[in-house]
C-alpha cells in the first residue's frame, strides 16, 4: 500500500527507531541498586552518538518516573508533575531532555490516564466523605441491594476489581491494583487536570508520550457487566474468562483519544504511541481519521503474542498479521514491538527447542524491516533473556505470567563485572548471564548488538527501509517475503525463514545483492535467489529500475 504521507520534520517519528528504557533497570548512577535518570544522561552515547558505534535510536520512551508508593512499579502515579527521588528531580529530567535534544534524541514519557496512586491527593481528599471535592473524580458505587459487588469486572492483576470503602461504605473501581483506583475521565475536571500534565511536561520540552492503557479510559456509562468469554481456558489469566466488551475498547473512548490528540496538536511535532489492545480494525480507531486525528502511534503487539499463548515463530502467522495490518489506512503507521516491560523476553519465549537466540536475530531483521516505527526494548539488542528469580526476591504485584513480569525487567548488562556495569551497590533485582553484556559484543562482528547496530544504521541510510511502500510477495511455505519501495530509489527485499530447515527464495527481476542478514551462509545467487539458512533472515537491495511492475 502506498505510505500517502506528507513526509515532513512534523512527522519525524515515522523513519525514527525507538529505544524503550524501564529506567530502574538501566543504569544507576549513585550505587543504589535502582538505575536512574543520571544514569541514563550517562549512557546517552550509546544509544545514539552520531557514529555508528552507537546504536543509533532516534527516541526513547521512558516507563514511568514519577512520584508513586510503586505498587506496581510507577503505574501507580502520586505526582504527575514531578519525578521520583529514586529517580533524581526535576532539574535532573530537565538535563536529560537537554542531553538528548544535544544528540538529537527525542524523549516520550509514559502518560498514565486511566488510574492513579491512591497516595495521590485527589484519591486522598476523594476518601474524605461523599461529598469531597475529588470524590467524582474516580468511580465509586454503592453496593447492590445483596451486598454485592457493583458489577463483574476482573482487575487485570486478578480479584475483582472493586475495593469496599468502610469509612464512606462505597465501592471504588480499580481495573489494576487496589492501590490504582480509575480515574473518571466522565468528568470533565478530571479531564482538564489530565491535559494538563501533559501541557505540563510538553512544555518541559518532552516530545511527547507513550500513553498507559488507553483503551480503558472510558468504559460503558453504566458500568455494565462484561460477558463471559467463551475462549477462555484454564490457565488463562484471570481476567480473560470475561470478554472486556464494557470495559476496554467502548467507543465512548475515542472521543477521549482525540482530546489528548488536541493538546498534543499545540505543540507542533509531539507524538503519543498507545497502548492498546485488539484486533487491526480496533487499533484503526485509535488512529482516528485525517479530519478528527487519534494518537499517531499505536502499538500492534500481535508479533509478541496474547498474555497467555506467545504468538509461534512461523512464517505464515507473521504474514497474517503484518499483511493484516498493512490493509489500514496509509496514515495508520504501523508500530511493531517485540518485547517490553510487560512481556517474556523474546529469547528465551522462543527457545522450547534451544533456538530462541537464533529466532531472535532473524527477528531482529523483520522488525527493523517492516514498514513500522520499530520500538526496542532495552537489553534486547544483546540478547538478555528471562531471568529466574528466586520467589523471595520476586517483586512485581502482578502474576499472571508464571513468575510475574520481573524476569523482563532485569537490570541491562554493561560488562561481565559483579555489579554489571549497572550498580557499584546491590541491584534491586538479580542479573541474568554474565557473558550477556555489551562490553564483550560490543567489538565482535558476529554479536546481537552488532546486529542491532547494523540493521539501525542501514535503515537510516535506506529510504526504502524507513519510508517505502510495503508488498508481500509470494513465497514457499515456511518463509515470509515482503518488498520495501522507494520510488526512484532503491527496493529491498526482507526475507525469513521460520523453518529449521534452509530455504531459497526466488527475487523478482533479478539484479539483487545481499545487504544485511542475520545469519552466516546467507547468499544471492546469480541476482536473482536468496539462500536463508535455517531459521534466518536477509535483506537484499536492488537499485531502483525505472519501469518495473508493480
Ligand atoms: C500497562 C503497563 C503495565 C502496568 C499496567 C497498569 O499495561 O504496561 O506495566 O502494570 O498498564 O498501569
């Protein structure tokens, strides 16, 4: 499909490579044990140094920093206008927009809309009595006639998701942790008070915001009953055994979408990527249209998988999926992910049979090849896997992957020192492999960061890369094949293969050259076929010819 878009310095963020930082765990500059903003100001040239020694990011987007009893980790916010002393300060998040601005780096923060702490003091004075100030600033509901609960929903971190109130005898709705009750983006204050933070920190300079489940900021008026979910199955989380029809998703919500996409709309390039969840026909509407604008961004996750099934490493099913997606109107840029902080590591996901590093380098080629903007999250560009952490030091409140989503956010692997390069104190969570670290890949060619590095860089160096149209191509089962056009530019193939087994694919027209792949052995033959080793992936490139056939 042809991308149609006015390709502007107002739309940076489609050519940019996002990097993903869950701060606690990137570097710690003061020894205590808990990485923070100084310590990313001081691994800024790694990310992006202008050469190609660094990784080579044009953005970061940052989970959240600020003020919170971090019940669950920062998602439950009790300042929205100011940053965690574990953290640093504001004049400390005012010199890392400086530093990154320096190198040419934007930075998103995580905006977190649909719930608070309850330390904050809206919840707090909303406590008081009926009658507070803020108390219909979050949703509260009297019991039923039988003393039941309001309605059925689940929190997403199971229980239900209703907490009683003794002192008011109300119940009040949290879609997470009690400690996160929903905020009630029904009432206009609440959201004038929302828009603000994000005046707030645009004005800062930040250049705009990954935005915290946003599908479930509005939910049905009436908070009716979600019906059960006839997929579900034991094992599940606990949530899913209801379908979330009143609660994520309602339509009512994206009228709240294009209200958060006005305020970004005042400051001329600021973006906000969404978290959202669905099938590509939801995820369009997160978009809006090009008369009423949603977000810019929106995340497809499908290349990760449902919580409870990862999606299988095969050929066939990402063709599904990103030919699926590429159907949406050309100014839905897509946005492909293949970890975050909420997720198992991509390695070790894929490694039932021991192959998961191999899956995740060809992964690697795919996801910086597709026509997207490519979000990394960090650790993942060394291949850091899942960590096992023994039950005691577990942390994370939510378990509804098998040990929770800490062995996803251990701290990033600089060296092979005791301390990792991460802490001269004690890590708030243990490290994984020491051999999994920068240091040792950053000067060998045949490394994951290597890898990383070059696909970054030759993306940015190919326009058909970072702004071509997309068109599958038909291939043999096992491989998926798509083509990247620029018009009087170049093309460039990408090519996978999921099988264990080697594959040649056939290249239109000929006149094809090896550019990058992921594998040793990979090679064109005679400009016209592709050998991929098992479990590879390459991309070739073909000047453009004048004349070709679509
Ligand atoms: C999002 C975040 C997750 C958090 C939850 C509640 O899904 O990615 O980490 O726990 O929202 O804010």
């Amino acid at each position: 499909m042809s991308t149609g878009w006015n390709e502007s310095e107002h739309e940076w963020w489609r050519k940019a490579v996002f990097y993903h930082i869950y701060p606690r765990s990137f570097h710690d500059s003061n020894g205590d044990g808990i990485g923070d903003l100084q310590g990313i100001i001081d691994r800024l040239d790694y990310l992006n140094d202008g050469t190609e020694r660094s990784l080579g990011v044009d953005a970061i987007w940052l989970t959240p920093t600020y003020p919170s009893p971090m019940k669950d980790f920062g998602y439950d916010v009790s300042d929205y206008c100011n940053v965690h002393p574990d953290f640093g300060d504001l004049e400390t998040l005012d010199r890392l927009i400086a530093a990154c601005h320096e190198r040419g780096i934007r930075l998103l923060l995580d905006y977190v809309p649909n719930h608070c702490s309850d330390r904050h003091p809206w919840f707090q004075d909303a406590l008081r009595s009926r009658d507070a100030t803020h108390r219909d600033w979050f949703y509260w509901r009297d019991p039923k006639p039988d003393g039941y609960l309001p309605n059925n929903w689940i929190s997403v971190f199971g229980g239900p998701a209703w907490t009683f109130h003794d002192a008011t005898g109300q119940y009040y709705l949290h879609s997470f942790l009690p400690e996160q009750p929903d905020l009630n983006w029904r009432n206009p204050k609440v959201v004038a008070a929302m828009h603000d933070v994000l005046r707030f920190w645009l004005a800062r300079g930040v250049d705009g915001f990954r935005i915290d489940v946003m599908g479930m900021v509005l939910k049905h008026p009436d908070l009716r009953d979600n019906p059960p979910n006839p997929d579900y199955e034991i094992g599940m989380p606990e949530y899913t055994r209801l379908r979330a029809d009143n609660s994520l998703n309602y339509p009512d919500v994206y009228s709240a979408v294009a209200g958060i996409r006005r305020v970004l709309d005042e400051y001329s390039e600021a973006v906000a990527v969404g978290e959202v969840f669905g099938p590509p026909s939801i995820l369009a509407k997160y978009y809006g249209t090009l008369d009423s604008p949603g977000l810019q961004l929106n995340f497809n996750f499908q290349l990760i998988g449902p919580d409870s099934k990862p999606l299988p490493w095969d050929a066939e099913r990402i063709g599904e999926i990103v030919r699926a997606f590429d159907e949406l109107p050309a100014h839905a840029q897509p946005c492909y992910a293949l970890n975050n902080h909420d997720r198992p590591r991509i390695v070790s996901r894929l490694n039932s049979d021991g192959f998961g590093g191999e899956r995740a380098r060809a992964a690697c080629l795919l996801l910086l090849g597709l026509r997207s903007t490519p979000f990394i999250y960090y650790g993942e560009e060394i291949g850091m896997v899942e960590v096992s952490i023994p039950e005691d030091q577990l942390q994370d409140p939510a378990r509804f992957h098998h040990r929770g989503r800490d062995p996803a956010r251990t701290p990033m692997q600089w060296d092979a020192n005791p301390g990792r390069g991460f802490t001269s104190g004690t890590p708030w969570l243990p490290f994984g492999p020491e051999g999994i670290n920068v240091a040792a890949q950053s000067e060998d060619p045949g490394s994951m960061l290597s890898l990383y590095r070059r696909a970054i860089w030759t993306r940015k160096a190919e326009a058909a890369l970072h702004s071509g149209d997309f068109r599958a191509l038909p291939s043999d089962t096992g491989t998926f094949v798509f083509e990247r056009r620029y018009p009087a530019a170049s093309s460039v193939i990408c090519a996978l293969n999921t099988d264990l087994e080697e594959r040649e694919v056939q290249l239109p027209d000929g006149g094809w050259s090896l550019l990058l792949s992921s594998h040793d052995g990979a090679a064109v033959q005679g400009g016209a076929s592709l050998v991929l080793p098992p479990l590879a992936a390459a991309w070739v490139r073909q000047e453009r010819q004048e004349g070709r056939g679509v």
